[in-house]
C-alpha cells in the first residue's frame, strides 16, 4: 500500500478524465474552493473549465454537449443560488434522457445544519428528475461517489446531481483508494429482435392501404434505410421535430413532423392514414391531441419496453434496436408498385414545399423571418450546426431550415425550456471547433442570457447568433390568439441586439429589410471565419407563422369566407387541402364529409 497522497479535488478530477470527461461549465464559489484550485493546478489531467454568465447557462450547455454527440457534461453551482440556478438545464436533461452531472457546492461538514449562510436543502430539489442523487458523507468518500455519478448517468442516462461540503476537496486521499471505472464501462446491446414480431408487422403492412412511418430519434443514423422503406411500401414518412436531420430535406415522401411546430402534409397525412409504423419515437402529444384516433392499425417499435404502448395500443409491439428492425421489415415487406395514396401525399407535400419556397424567396419589402432562413440555406456551411431555441424559433426551423444528414441540430424539444439556443452552441462549439455554428433564437430567448455571447468572445468559440426581433413572445402570442380573449403581456421594447454583441467583443448587425438580407448574412459568415462571434439583429414583422395544426382549407369544413380570411392572413392562396389530392387519385377523405 503506497503512502503517496493525493487531494480529494485533485483525485476526483483524475476520476472524471478517466471517463474522457473534457469541460466543466459553471461559476467558481467559496464552497467550490478545492475544485477551483484543483483545476487551477491540474497536471495529470486537462479539463477545461468554462466560466459562463449564469449557472442555467452552464447547465444548459453541459445537457447540450451530450445531445451534440459529446462527452458527458458536468456543470457546477454553488451551495444555495448557484444550485438552484441549474434547475431549468437539468430537468430538460431528465425530460430528454440526457446524461449530465451537475456537481453542487454546500457549507463546509461542521456547518451543515446549521442555518448558516446560503444553506439550503439541495438534493430534494432533484428527487424526482435525478437518476442519482447523493450528499458526500466523508471526504475520502467523493472520488468513489463522482466515478458512481457518472457510471449511473450514462447507463441510466440522465441526471447525477452530487452534493459536495465545501472543505471535502481539499482533504487528501492516498493514491491506491480510488480509481476511475470509465475503462470498464460498455454500451447496452439491445436485445435481439422477435422474428414473430417482424413477422405480425409484415402483415399488417403488407394489407394496408395508407400506411405512414412515424420516424422518431430512434432511426438517427438509419434514414437512408428508413426512406427506402418508405419509397418501398409507397408510405410517406412523418419524422419527429428533433430528427430532421436523418432525413434529407429533399426526401419527395417526407411530410415534415405533425402538431403545432409541423408541416402541414404531416397532420393531413396522420389523420387519413389506416397503419403507422411508430418507430424509436416518444410523442406525448398523442395522448393528449388523440393524433392516432383514425388509424385502424398500429406497429411500434422500440429499445426500451416502457415505451411500448404507452402512447397508443400496439396492435404489434417490437422491442429492439429501430435500425435493425427497420432492416428486417425492409428485407421481407412486399413492394408497392403503384400506389393512390403515395401519389396523393407526394403532390401535397410538393404543394407545401412550394408554399414555404414563396415565403422564404421574397426579393424586397419588410424583412420575415423566412427570409432569415433563406440566407442561411445559402451561406452556411454544408455540415453547420444547429442550436434552436424554443417557441416560434422551433417551429419555424423545422420547416425552412434545409437539413440533411450532414447537419446537427438540437433543442429542447420536451421540457421546450427558453433560452436553451446560446447554451447549445458554446456546448457545440466546444465539441466540434472547426465546425460552423448558428445559434437561432427570438428576442425574448436572447434576452434570457444574452450575457453569454461574450463566453464565446473569451474563450476563442466563434457562433453566429441570429436574434428574430419581432418585440413580442410571438409563439405564446400566437396561441392567446387562438385561447383568450386577448394577448396581453406577450409584448416588450425592442433593443439594439447588435450593439449589445458589439460591447461584449463580437460584430453585431442590423437587418429590417428583405433585399439587405443576403449581403448581411454573407457579411456576417465573412465576420465569423475571421474568428468572430457574430450577432444578427434581425428586425421582423409580426406575422404569425402559419398554425397548420388546425388548417382552414377544406370547403367541406369550413365556409368560403373563412378559407379566404384564411389564406389572405398566411400568404397561401396556393395551398390546397390534401382532401383534394385524395379526391383526384380515387380516394375517400376520412376528414373531409
């Protein structure tokens, strides 16, 4: 037994490097004295800190590192305040299932209950979302507790929050007690598919006649199987809002996603489809909105058997990986040769896409935010990455932006916390430096940590944050227009976003105008591979995006007057109710009487 010793901080971070963990996130404190120090002193290990503006940012940016395809991520807050402020980041962690460990600062072990100054009760505040939960009991204890945090956020993935007394790190451990696990640890192989499942599914496929592939994050990194399952049985392809980019933006049979943040060929289809293929997904929206009521038949599939059922009755249930079932159901499905309702969907959804391509390709006049996406497709990169904020910023990326496998985008698509857009970027940029990175977001997401920008000046991380301006929470607005009587409290002043990112060292600008668009963006991307952050202000009309959760087309369900107030308030005088591809190809609308 060696008589070498070692600090409690010092082995703890020896632990963490052990599991290839890269970057903490967070503020220093007094009760993160010894972590502090450790870092500062570091020999044996490099991990960076990043000292952010705001613990829900560092939070916020560690959940977003993993979903980026990173290392864990690890955030930290001071006993008290600092801890309460990772509150938001960790439960999008839980919602997402994201691995995270969130290291919490407390008073000193001979303070403990006490009262004293800025103590608070901190692991019950995580009871209900964490997957691992625990105070160190002794100093010694704390390397052996961080390599059990983090096993159990990985296999279990989601949160590990540990409770640190403040004098703990700096008590020394000998060099032979503690270890880090990381090199022991393996991935979960999901159990091998049932033939006999495949098999029920086939024939439930096989005799359908409006079949839909519901695509959730499952099917990441199994599109170009999925889309030939598609074109294979002529069933068009609904993907969930944040696995856009398994697809190609080009697919002809992709429909875009259902409920409010969706296209409008994905809600048109679900509703007059007889058999989904629910695959990899968790769509809670379907419980609540009844989005399956018309579909005769249902197939899901999926690695964890929690989930089978839990959104709608499986007529056939498939436990195992997406892709490989995928795979299966691909190797034994009959062809469709000719099909009515594939011809139906496809000239919908070439209906829609000419409708977004009008919108997004206008030359002049007050600047929308179609435009915005517009120059983006045309200046960023081939593989740029995505960090999308929540609100009007989701619902209008899933449609004008034109994804395809060679991007990433993330958000915070269950817990749909604001503010999550900057985060995700300085976490994207920390994982993959040499890569392109917008970070989109409205006014009222950038107003919520918009003292962040200058994390990505300080630390040599160049982003460019477009900022939809529009003065209002449009999103929220836009639903009090659909609830209540009126919207108030959903309007704010407008600021000067671009004078904000220049006084905190990155190269703001201001747009207001269609034909000034493309000259900003290319300026902008000029701006950014000169090394610099970048802030677009971009200044937007009100108009609301069109809700295709509840369409007014049909003239079957709605009067002349409301299809034409309809249009007139959308800009989509061309758009026609997937009714009537039904009607032209032979088919009977379940929707349309």
């Amino acid at each position: 037994m060696t008589h070498e010793k070692t600090k409690v901080s010092t082995a703890s971070l020896k632990v963490m490097a052990g599991w290839g963990i890269d970057t903490i996130y967070g503020i220093p404190s007094g009760t993160l004295a010894p972590l502090m120090e450790a870092l500062g002193e570091q020999k044996e290990t490099d991990i960076k800190f990043l000292q952010v503006k705001h613990e829900e940012v560092g939070a916020m940016a560690a959940v977003m590192q993993w979903k980026f395809g990173g290392k864990l991520g690890v955030c930290v807050g001071s006993g008290g305040p600092g801890a309460s402020h990772l509150i938001n980041g960790l439960y999008d962690a839980a919602m997402d299932n994201t691995p995270v460990l969130a290291i919490l600062g407390s008073r000193p072990q001979r303070e403990l209950n006490m009262d004293a100054f800025q103590e608070l009760n901190q692991n019950p505040m995580f009871a209900h979302i964490a997957v691992y939960n625990r105070r160190v009991a002794y100093a010694e204890q704390l390397p052996k507790l961080i390599d059990d945090a983090i096993r159990t956020a990985i296999s279990k993935r989601g949160v590990a929050v540990l409770e640190v007394p403040g004098d703990f790190g700096f008590h020394e451990i000998a060099n032979d007690a503690f270890y880090s696990s990381g090199h022991s640890y393996r991935d979960y192989v999901s159990s091998a598919i049932n033939e006999a499942d495949i098999d029920a599914a086939v024939e439930v496929l096989n005799n359908s006649k409006r079949a839909v592939i519901y695509a959730g994050i499952g099917t990441m990194g199994h599109g170009p199987a999925v889309q030939e399952l598609s074109r294979k049985l002529k069933a068009p392809v609904i993907t969930t809002g944040k696995n856009f980019e398994t697809f190609d933006y080009d697919f002809e049979g992709l429909t875009g996603s259902t409920y409010r943040v969706g296209w409008k060929p994905a809600n048109e289809a679900v509703k007059e489809a007889d058999t989904v293929l629910f695959v990899g997904s968790n769509f809670p929206f379907a419980e609540v909105e009844n989005t399956f009521a018309n579909v005769e038949n249902f197939i899901q599939i999926d690695n964890n058997p929690t989930m089978l059922g839990k959104r709608h009755n499986a007529d056939v249930a498939i436990l195992g990986d997406a892709g490989e079932a995928v795979h299966s159901l691909l190797e034994k499905v009959a062809p469709v040769a000719e099909s009515a309702w594939w011809n139906a969907n496809l000239k919908n959804i070439q209906n829609w896409r000419d409708y977004m391509t009008k919108l997004e390709t206008k030359e002049n006049g007050p600047l929308q935010l179609y435009q915005v996406y517009n120059a983006i497709n045309k200046h960023a990169d081939a593989d740029a990455i995505y960090s999308i904020d929540v609100g009007n910023s989701t619902q209008t990326s899933i449609r004008h932006l034109h994804m395809t496998p060679k991007n990433m985008w993330r958000t915070s698509p269950l817990f749909a916390s604001m503010g999550i857009a900057l985060p995700g970027g300085i976490a994207a940029k920390n994982v993959y430096p040499d890569r392109q990175t917008f970070n989109l977001m409205g006014d009222g997401a950038f107003s919520m940590n918009y003292p962040d920008v200058v994390t990505n000046v300080r630390y040599n991380m160049p982003v460019i944050n477009v900022v939809f301006t529009n003065t209002e929470y449009g999103f929220i607005k836009n639903k009090y227009e659909d609830t209540n009587k009126n919207t108030f409290g959903t309007e704010f002043t407008d600021v000067d976003y671009a004078k904000i990112g220049d006084a905190q060292g990155a190269v703001g600008f201001t747009v207001s105008r269609i034909e000034d668009m493309d000259q900003v963006m290319a300026d902008a991307v000029k701006a950014y591979k000169e090394g610099n952050t970048v802030v677009i202000d971009a200044k937007i009309t009100k108009e609301r995006p069109i809700p295709v959760e509840t369409l007014k087309l049909d003239p079957t369900l709605y009067s002349a007057e409301e299809i034409k107030a309809y249009k007139e308030k959308y800009e989509a005088e061309e758009l026609v109710p997937f009714s009537e591809y039904l009607k032209a190809e032979g088919l009977e609308s379940k929707v349309s009487k």
